[in-house]
C-alpha cells in the first residue's frame, strides 16, 4: 500500500526525523557530556574493542530501527507517525520479539554512541534517563493502542516482551 505523501505529512515526517535523528541524540550526547563534566567522571579508557562495540551497537540499532519502519509499512499499511499510524496491528518480524524495536534500535544507538565516543556521563547519567522517558512515552503509546485495537493488542501485549527479547528455548 502506498501512503500519500502530502505536504502536511510530509511535514510531521521531517518534524519527528528531526526530533528523533537529532534533538533526542543531541540531548543525550550533550547531556552526558555536561554530566561528564560536572560530576567529574572519568573518560571511558580508550580500549579500541570499546570502539569497536560501539560502532557495532550503533550499526545494529540504526539498522533495527529501519526493518522495524519497513515492517510498519509493510504488514501494518502505515509510518510511525502519529499522522498516517499502522492501519493493523503490526505483530511479525521484528515485532514478533519486542513490541517496540524501534526503540530497542534507538537504546542500542544510545549506548553505541556512550561507548564510541567514551562518554562515561552518557552511559551513567543519560542513558538511565533516557530509558525512564521512553518507559513513561511507550506505556502511554500502549495505552493508545489498547483503546485502538482491544482484545488483540492486549493478547499481543501478553505474548511479545516489551523492550527486551526473550531469550528463545532450544526445542
């Protein structure tokens, strides 16, 4: 299904790209850093796996954010923007594991670029705060739709983890 994309949506598009590519990450970047500063912690060691791990983790969180997108778009007929939501609910792929990868992606980007950048008040100070908000924001999102999609959501929300993926059982 093809979403139009009229100058409206295309709007809110840039808008939350906007927020969640840049002031988000900026705010927590900035934030631990200032953090860093304040509180006088030490600069992570520079360990070149540290690096390494970080790069990875910022590889795999933007790449689960962009399945998790695509997924939206593909079995839900929608965008995560609140303007042209999913017209179903979207329970497969990377939704099969968590109810919320996109937010799995942004954490592991969180914590990718702490230890890339070897921001010791990022990972201690920022991230904990991080996830507090993004807590509060997705329950509320849940409570959302619930109201949106009943009985099937709250069988989905009884079935698929929140945040972190089960490990799975070797049959």
């Amino acid at each position: 299904m093809k979403i139009p994309l009229t100058s409206r949506l295309l709007y809110h598009y840039l808008r939350d790209a906007f927020l969640y590519w840049v002031v988000i990450p900026g705010a927590y970047l900035g934030g631990g850093f200032l953090a860093q500063i304040l509180l006088k912690l030490p600069v992570l060691p520079p360990v070149f796996g540290l690096r390494l791990l970080g790069g990875a983790l910022l590889t795999l969180g933007a790449g689960i954010i962009l399945v998790a997108m695509y997924e939206l778009a593909r079995y839900g007929e929608g965008t995560p923007n609140p303007k042209a939501p999913p017209r179903r609910l979207v329970t497969r792929g990377l939704y099969g594991l968590v109810r919320h990868p996109m937010f799995l992606g942004y954490d592991l980007c969180a914590l990718g670029a702490g230890l890339f950048l070897r921001l010791t008040g990022a990972l201690l100070v920022s991230f904990p705060l991080l996830l507090l908000w993004q807590v509060r924001f997705l329950r509320r999102e849940e409570r959302r739709l619930a109201r949106r999609f009943g009985a099937e959501f709250e069988e989905y929300a009884r079935r698929v983890p929140f945040l972190i993926p089960k490990a799975r059982r070797k049959a």
